[in-house]
C-alpha cells in the first residue's frame, strides 16, 4: 500500500494500524515510541523528514480532542482551493501528483492525514 496508489483509503489504513495494536501489544509499543516509522513500514515508503506522526494513547481519564490542521491566509489563497481545504480539514489524503496543480508547492504536514 502506498499514499500514490488510487486504492489508498486512509480510513482503513488507520484501521488496520488500530486494529494491530490492539491485539499485539508490542507493535502497539513500537507504535506509541515512533509512529512514523510504523506508518513508514506499513506504507513502503519514506514520509518526509519534516513530517512528524505521533500516536497517543486515551484512557478514561485523558480524552484528546484533535483539531484540523489551520493553514494562513497566504496559502489558502496561493495554494489550496476550497474543494482542497474541504479535504484536508474532513481528513483525507490529498495526494501529490493528483489534486494540486504540478507547479504549486505542497504544504508541509498535509500529506498524510490520519
């Protein structure tokens, strides 16, 4: 499974890394000490260096509440459409090479949404 391949569901791709964990308490551990290596592994490819991935575990006493990523005014305007913003705030992946024009950069941290 890679983030370029049309069948990439991040949904089920955060199932199927949920779903491990919980049964395997070593992965789960490997998981929660470097989750961007977990992710790396599970998508056969290299993330970027500057991306950081961090899994966190709830308890009945800690509940983490995420927020969607909040892009300035500069990029909105120079980069991301609407559709795009739509996209990025609902959670999906917003591949590469298909969703934002060839000579527009692609922001940092959008990439893989999970």
């Amino acid at each position: 499974m890679t983030t370029n391949s049309q069948s990439f569901n991040p949904e089920e791709l955060k199932k199927q890394i949920i779903d491990k964990a919980q049964a395997d308490a070593t992965y789960k551990q490997r998981l929660l000490s470097n989750a961007k290596a977990v992710f790396e592994e599970k998508i056969g490819e290299k993330l970027a260096a500057d991306l950081e991935i961090q899994a966190l575990q709830q308890s009945m006493k800690k509940i983490y509440l995420l927020l969607p990523i909040e892009l300035d005014e500069l990029v909105r305007s120079q980069v991301l459409s609407e559709e795009q913003l739509e996209a990025v705030a609902g959670g999906e992946l917003i591949p590469n090479n298909s969703t934002f024009p060839k000579s527009a950069p692609v922001p940092s941290g959008i990439t893989l949404y999970i």
